[in-house]
C-alpha cells in the first residue's frame, strides 16, 4: 500500500518507541502496534484513475454536503461543491483539472465542526486558486474539530496536472471547490465522491 510522505516521520517515530519499548516490556511494543496501524490507515495514498478523460474531478474523497452558487474574489461567480472527510476517508487532496496555480491564501481561523455550513465562513482554511482551459477555480481546505494541520504543497506559478496530488488534511474535515459559473454540478448532495477519479462538474456550453 502507497502511503503520503508525511506518514513517514510518524510511523518511525512509533517503529522507534516499539523496538525501545521491547526491552522494556513485550506488552508496551504490542500495544503500540495499534496506533502504527492506525496512522498506517489514516496515511494510506491509493492511485487513483478518472472516471472520465473530460470534466472536473473531485478534490477529496467524502459525501456531497453543499452545491451551490457562490463568489469568490478569485473566481468572480462560481458553482460551490462542498464535501466532507470523515476520519475513514483517504486525505490526500487532488487536482480537478490541468491548471497553473495563479493565488493561494492562508486565513487563520477557528476548528468548529466541519461539516457545518459556516464552517467554510469561519474555520482555519487554505485557498488554492488556478486556471485552467474552462476558467478560474478555487479549492478551500478546511480544518474541523479533529483536523490539526493543512497541508498545501503548491505556489504561485506551479502547473499541476488533472488528479495530481497537492496536499492533505490531517483527520476529518471539509475540501470545498469553486468551479466556474460554466461548469454544471453532475454530482448531488449525498453522494460519495472519490478524490481524482469521481467527476463533480462538466463544462457546459449554454452556460459559457
């Protein structure tokens, strides 16, 4: 199984404490087995294939929790998808389309419940802005009440292919996506969506 490179250090740090801890005592390195496995789980980092050679993929695995219109600074209007991590997902964060990076955008903020509305209002986030062939999108990382740390390995100016890895959330917690007001939702509220390889919204020519 792939796992993220941020795994790393964690899981070396427990190998560490169960090599230590066998001299210690056999039960305090059996008992650390389970949190290694745990953040095993959690770090996990499938590859991932596209549904579909056209349209935006969804950024993150997890459920449909919001589609609607909205605005952003970047983007000008726009069709807003949210979509909630729990705890069991997989928590790398994938591009929906082929674009250069053109803004991103740190605001600090508070860990309410992500899956909340106002969590996207209110919650420390990240925001990710680029360019692609159908126009600007916006994609917003969301701390919750479990996630600790956002992860954004991208800059202003990198290119980014479709479904290519950019980042993580640590632990449960929300990815919202601006799409361009041209883009039509071909998701609903509800539905599992799978990070890199789910469609969330096609290019619609009587929108354009």
């Amino acid at each position: 199984m792939k796992l993220a490179r941020e795994a790393w250090p964690t899981i070396g740090g427990l190998v560490l404490m169960i090599f230590v801890g066998w001299f210690v005592s056999p039960f305090i390195s059996a008992g650390l087995l389970i949190p290694l496995g745990i953040v095993v789980w959690f770090f996990r980092d499938p590859e991932r294939t596209p549904d579909s050679p056209e349209g935006f993929l969804s950024p993150a695995d997890g459920r449909v929790v919001e589609i609607e219109e909205s605005e952003h600074e970047y983007t000008g209007k726009a069709v807003k998808i949210g979509i909630f991590m729990n705890a069991f997902n997989v928590h790398v964060n994938r591009f929906p389309a082929s674009a250069v990076v053109g803004y991103t955008k740190y605001v600090p903020g508070k860990k309410w419940f992500a899956i909340a509305p106002k969590a996207s209002e209110i919650n420390e986030r990240f925001y990710v802005g680029a360019e692609c062939e159908y126009g600007r999108f916006v994609l917003t990382q969301i701390a919750g009440i479990l996630a600790r740390r956002i992860v954004c390995k991208v800059r202003v100016g990198d290119t980014l292919d479709r479904g290519q890895r950019y980042g993580m959330i640590k632990l449960g917690s929300k990815v919202d996506i601006y799409l361009p007001a041209s883009v039509a939702p071909s998701v609903k509220i509800g539905d599992n969506v799978t990070a890199g390889q789910t469609v969330i919204g096609v290019f619609n020519n009587e929108k354009a």
